[in-house]
C-alpha cells in the first residue's frame, strides 16, 4: 500500500469551480472518508486521484511518484463503485479474474490470488454462481474482491454501499472495516453518510462548495467543529445552533430567549467580529425542564420522536427549533411549555459573520 497525497488541487469547469485548492495527505493504510452534500467535489476529488478526469492545478502523488497525467491503469489503483460492475455472464470467479487476464498473468497465478481474495472475502462457496444469483452484500464483496486481486497501492471507493438497505449496509460496515484492518490497506471512501465516515474512518474530510472544510479524527470534528457548516453537517440529529446577538459582555440573546455566558464562554464571544454570535449545542448536552428554571430557555415542545432507547423533543424557541434527546419514559405532548438549560463546558460559539468557532 502507499501513502496519497493531493496538493493545492483544483478543478474548474469553465468558469465553475469543483474542487477548490484542496490539499489532503492520506496516510500509507489509512481510511479515509471524503464526506459532505450533493455536489460538494467529494466524488471529483476521487476521479481525480483515479485519473478519470484531468485536474486544472495541482499535483496527485501516489508513493513517492507523482502521477500527474497517467492514465488510471498506470496508477497502481483500485475502484469500487456503487454499481458494483459486475459482468453479469460471467461467474464469480471469472469477474475475480478479469483484471489478472487484462494484464495477461500465468494462469496459476490467477487462480492462486482469485482463491486467496475470495477467501479473505468469505466467498469461496460462491466461486462458480453468476451476479444475478447473490444477494447485494454477496455482490459488494466481489466487487472488492475485484479490487483486492490486484494488488493495487490504494483502493478507490465511490458510495460503495448506497445501493444496499439498512440492515446490510451496516453488516457491510463492518465488513469493510474488517477489510481494511485485515489488510492494512489504503483507503479513500466517498459517502454522503456520515455514519459511514464517523464508524469505518480514520480520519474524515468535510467538504463543501469545493472547499475542504475540516480534516481530522471523526471524534475530533464532532466534539470540535471548526465552523458552522461542519457543526450543522456532522451528527445526527445535527448540532442546534441559536443564532442571537451579544447584549452586554455576557449575555447573548434573540427574539426573546437569552443565555448568560461563562467567564470562559464570554471571553470567546468577545474574539467575534461583530455582536452576532450563534450558539452551538449538541442535543444530549441540553437539558429539559417541566417547570421553569433560572437561566433556562423557555419554549414549547413542536413534535415529539420516541425512537425506542431515546426520545427526541422538537422545541421550538423563539424561530428556531431545537432538539432535546430525553429518556423514553418522559411523556410530553405539543405545545407543551418546557425550559432549556445549556451546559456551558459543552457549549460550542461560532463568530456570526464568518461562521468560524470562537
């Protein structure tokens, strides 16, 4: 396997901009996961890596080797795709073989790394069916079966599992993590799941409009967002986030609803740009009160979503809602009045014009 490394990457169509400066160094048996919304550069960022498309600047080094303009069989790297790409008439054993036969390898060799893949991949009963005899999860893992054949110095996978239901998708998570700790293999996983990125991954790049917006540990860019996009993106349900203004040195507040900072908190909000500041909030770090509470946030319940070991409360304050995860057993009804209180060591503050965290 081999380290990757993208510097200074850029990729315009005509006067639009897909990848947008984009620096990322992937570690020799590192997964990563390239994360964020539709159209973000995440997938162009990994056509670029394979040379399926050409980037406009910037350098692609796979190992020591700078692969700027070699064509993708000359990269030395493997893709999975959604799709799988199968050939339907072939059997399993014959798609395993493939690639081996395009590069024209003794025939004992082929047979000798097709059964040793489908080994690793628990796929040895399946040797002789064809595509359209296995389940999706059978078909995944020929899929990187494929790949693992030959051998490649990093593999390439784009929204591999998006065509799986739920339950196999997260049997597949598993899988693929195993997959890659068996092997100590290079990986750079595309997803739009952030669940994916935040199980299987090492380390995770938030992309949006182009732009790497934060790349770390999955633990580390959900306990410390480095702005409001990646605080919004990452987590499920995603990060509430109270937009109000300063009022004083240590109040901030809007629309009626006010929170007194901390001593510590007051003195980020005063690095702010201006007297907007938004406040972040995981929804286990909120409190919930029946009854009112000093230096809570009053508001009313919108919705409730029992999802068996907890419940989410939707609370509306002010304009915003706000979501509160509560044990099963606390009944609440819509429209009922309740008190937000905010744990101020778990409080996150972002400057309300640049969007970066304070």
């Amino acid at each position: 396997m081999a380290e990757v490394r993208l510097v200074d990457i850029v990729k315009n169509y005509g006067a639009f901009t897909a990848v947008d400066h984009v620096s990322l160094t992937i570690a020799d048996g590192e997964f990563v996961a390239l994360v964020g919304p539709s159209g973000c550069g995440k997938t162009t960022s990994l056509n670029l890596v394979a040379g399926l498309i050409e980037q406009t600047a910037g350098d692609i080094f796979i190992g020591d080797r700078r692969v700027n303009g070699l064509d993708p069989k000359d990269r030395d790297i493997a893709m999975v795709f959604q799709n799988y790409a199968l050939y339907p008439n072939k059997t399993v054993f014959k798609n395993l073989a493939f690639p081996l036969k395009m590069r024209k390898l003794p025939r004992a060799d082929i047979d000798r790394k097709v059964r040793a893949a489908a080994k690793v991949l628990d796929i040895e009963h399946l040797l002789e069916r064809r595509p359209r005899e296995l389940s999706g999860g059978q078909q995944q893992r020929v899929a990187l079966g494929r790949a693992l054949v030959r051998d490649p110095r990093a593999f390439l996978m784009d929204e591999p599992l998006s065509n799986l239901d739920a339950k196999l998708r997260g049997q597949m998570r598993a899988e693929l993590k195993r997959f890659h700790q068996d092997l100590h293999a290079t990986v750079i996983y595309v997803t739009h799941d952030q669940l994916e990125a935040v199980t299987m991954a090492d380390r995770m790049a938030v992309m949006n409009g182009g732009k790497l917006q934060q790349y770390d540990t999955p633990a580390r860019v959900f306990s410390n967002p480095v702005n409001i996009f990646v605080a919004g993106f990452v987590g499920s349900p995603a990060m509430n986030l109270l937009y109000g203004l300063m009022e004083g040195a240590n109040r901030v507040g809007r629309d009626g609803w006010a929170v007194e900072l901390s001593a510590e908190n007051a003195g980020r909000a005063a690095r702010a740009t201006g007297r907007e500041v938004v406040l972040g909030a995981r929804h286990s770090t909120i409190a919930l009160h029946r009854e009112h509470v000093a230096g809570a946030v009053p508001g009313r319940v919108y919705t409730v979503e029992p999802t068996g070991d907890v419940t989410f409360v939707h609370v509306r304050v002010a304009q915003t809602i706000v979501v509160v995860s509560v044990a099963p057993s606390v009944m609440l009804a819509i429209d009922d009045p309740v008190w937000l209180g905010f744990d101020q060591n778990k409080l996150h503050l972002f400057d309300g014009t640049t969007g970066d965290a304070l």
